[in-house]
C-alpha cells in the first residue's frame, strides 16, 4: 500500500501543517518570496525536531479564496513546496460531487485531476481527498450520506480520505470515522480538531492532519508553538506503543 510506503505505518500517522504566509498580490500579501520560504522551512524545522510524521503545506493566509487562481500562485507554493521538502501527497477538497464552498460553488475534479497526474507522470504523488468538506453547505447532496460520498471517491480512485469538521480547528465526528472506515478500503484521515486532550478519539484513522491546536493559542492563523507539538508527539508516541 502506497501509503503504508510513505509512512511508514498505516494508523495514526501525524501530519503537521504549514500555514504559508499571504503571498504576493493577495489582499494581506505583505512579504517577500524569500521570506515567506524562510518562515515555512522555519516551520518545517520545529516539525521535524519534534518527530512529526509528514508535513502538509496549504496557502490559507490568502484569504478571501478565488477559483481564479493564476499560474503565479502555482509558481509561488512550488517555491515554498521544493524549498521545504518536495510533495509526495496533495489534498483535493473537491474530489467528487458538487457542494457550495465559501468561495462559492465547487464542482467535482476526480476526472480532470487524475488525468492531469497521468499526463505528467506523478502517479507517485498521492492524492488524499475530503469528503462532505469543511465550510460548505451540502444542501446539493443532502440525500448522500458520507458513506456513499466515501465509497464513490474510492470508485473514482483516491488514495485516502479525509474527515472534518464543520469548519477549520472543529472536532470532526468519531462516528463519521467509523463508519467511513468501514466502508471503504483506503485510508482515511481526520483533516481538523484533533488536540491533545481528545487524540485518544480518532487513533484508528489513518492519520490526522492537525494545523491550529499546534498555533499558540489554538488559533490557525497564530505563530507555531513548538512546545506543544513536542507535547503532543510525546503522547502520541506513547499511545502507540
């Protein structure tokens, strides 16, 4: 298993995330490249020193989101991508049906996105896909239930799954990971709310992207607090032995 590859292990991997600074032309865009670069591996570094096992990098300071994304934001998260590590994996929140984001609506990519992957030769690259995504109104699709959102992202070959809650840093629902867990035959992960005082919760998943609780103060958009990822880890590391 491709994941089992990566990770080394095949639950209750931790992927710690790297919230890049604004970038250049964006409404809080303030810094240079180079700064920005310099901040992430900073990052990067505090991950790495406290035994984190993968990283995920997303460019959520640029805020308000657009679907017209131009080749320079491209351009820009490579830079900071290839300085940090290079990817072996990417997030797709809108993999298959339809669901209505805050940045507006959002249609399936499986088909384009795989093809795309192929034509470029990045089989290698593993694509981990929300289901039921995060700040969105499912009013489209209220009469699929997560299960089924789950299985056809499966049908439509994703290589993991990711669970959330309602919105960034809220506790997803251990009863969705349960019962996506057992109706798929691919990883699945828990993409928000994972903390130090419930990570007892979603042991069984895949693995957990964990992004606020690791911010001073539990808030997103606030500096790494490197004590507390050492802490986390620490427990983490107990838990499964």
């Amino acid at each position: 298993m491709k994941f089992l590859e990566l990770f080394g292990r095949l639950k209750s991997v931790v992927i710690g995330m790297i919230h890049v600074k604004a970038l250049p032309g964006t409404p809080l865009g303030c810094m240079k490249m180079s700064q920005i670069i310099e901040e992430a591996c900073r990052e990067a570094s505090v991950y790495r020193d406290a035994g984190i096992d993968g990283l995920i990098i997303e460019n959520m300071h640029d805020i308000p989101y657009s679907f017209s994304v131009g080749p320079e934001v491209c351009a820009c998260m490579t830079a900071v991508c290839s300085a940090v590590r290079g990817l072996d994996f990417i997030r797709a929140e809108g993999f298959v049906f339809s669901h209505v984001a805050d940045e507006g609506l959002l249609n399936a990519c499986a088909g384009d996105l795989l093809r795309y992957r192929r034509q470029i030769g990045a089989e290698h690259v593993q694509i981990f896909t929300d289901i039921k995504k995060k700040h969105s109104s499912h009013a489209l699709t209220s009469d699929v239930s997560i299960e089924e959102t789950a299985r056809a992202a499966e049908f439509f070959l994703s290589d993991g799954l990711i669970v959330t809650g309602a919105a960034t840093g809220a506790e997803a629902d251990p009863k969705e990971l349960t019962e996506v867990s057992q109706s798929v035959r691919i990883p699945v992960l828990i993409g928000s709310g994972v903390t130090y005082d419930n990570v007892e919760r979603y042991l069984d998943a895949s693995g957990m992207i964990i992004g606020s609780h690791f911010k001073q103060g539990g808030h997103w958009a606030n500096t790494l607090d490197p004590e507390q990822v050492k802490r986390f880890m620490g427990k983490i590391h107990n838990l499964r032995k």
